[in-house]
C-alpha cells in the first residue's frame, strides 16, 4: 500500500501527515475526527489547547469504554462456545455418535 499525505485542520492549524492506510480507513478516521470537532464548537470558547485535550480526553474515554466491551463480549462469546460445544458433546453421545 503506498504512502500518501493526509491534511487535518483543527484549532486553526493545518496538520500533515502521512498515511499507509486503506483510502476507506483514513476517509472514516477523517471523517470521526470531523464529527468530534463539530461537538467541541457547542461549547463556550476554548484555547486550542484545551480543544486539543478535551478531544484526545473524549475519544480515549470512549476507546476505554469500547475495549471493556469488546472484552465483556468476548468473554460472554467463549463462555457460550463452551456451553455449545458441551451441548454437542451430549447430544452426540445420546445418539451414540461419539
């Protein structure tokens, strides 16, 4: 995948970097980062500063909140495999597959 120049404005400054992502990726992280900011601007004025650490603080909370639930969810799928799978091991062995 080649590199490219992504361009991000936020506070009033322009920021560059580069990017080996999916075209769909860095369009959908763009685009996140976009929302996030039209959020910030219904609150009274703010440094730049402190735009920048109320965002980073607001999208770190809800990647905090996403990781617990990936986790909470993860664990609640292997617990139902395991049931599954104890489930077919039983009917199995009442039809004397097994």
């Amino acid at each position: 995948m080649a590199e490219r120049l992504i361009e991000f404005e936020f506070a009033g400054n322009r920021f560059t970097f580069r990017a080996d992502l999916p075209e769909e990726e860095i369009e959908e992280i763009l685009n996140y980062l976009e929302e996030r900011k039209r959020r910030l601007r219904g609150r009274r004025q703010l440094s730049p500063l402190k735009q920048a650490v109320v965002l980073l603080l607001e999208i770190t909370a809800e990647l905090v909140r996403i990781k617990r639930e990936h986790r909470l969810l993860s664990e609640k799928i292997g617990r139902e495999a395991v049931r599954l799978s104890e489930v077919i091991e039983k009917e199995l062995k009442c039809l004397g597959c097994a």
